[in-house]
C-alpha cells in the first residue's frame, strides 16, 4: 500500500496534497498495489481527494488528533 498524507490548511486542501494524492496512485499502479490518502484534521471536503481516484482515503479529526 501506498500511504499520502494529504495537507490542508483551515480546512482547504492545497495544491500539493493533490499533486501527492495524484503521484501515490500512479505509483500504486506502477507496484500493483493501493493507495490511501490520510487527512488529519478539520478538513472542509475530504471527499474531494477520494473522487480523484476512487479508492479508501481515511480522515480523522477531535481532539487527540489536533494535539500531536
């Protein structure tokens, strides 16, 4: 598995997490394997990553998270 940890700032993605989200999948390909993108936090649409590729992403948010 191909694990992208997928960066947003107040709860919009930037540029690069799509960029990265984008790279991870073609090299999960390229390995024959799959590609998970991780959200840490508030973001405002994590689906928006899933629908570039349509495979599992995993977003979690509180407390726990927001105090690494």
């Amino acid at each position: 598995m191909v694990l992208v940890l997928a960066e947003h700032q107040k709860g919009k993605f930037k540029k690069t997490a799509f960029e990265a989200v984008t790279y991870g999948y073609k090299t999960a390909q390229l390995l024959q394997t799959s590609c998970c993108a991780l959200v840490l936090g508030q973001a405002d649409n994590p689906g928006e990553l899933r629908a570039l590729w349509r495979q599992q992403g995993i977003h979690r948010s509180g407390r726990r998270v927001g105090a690494f």
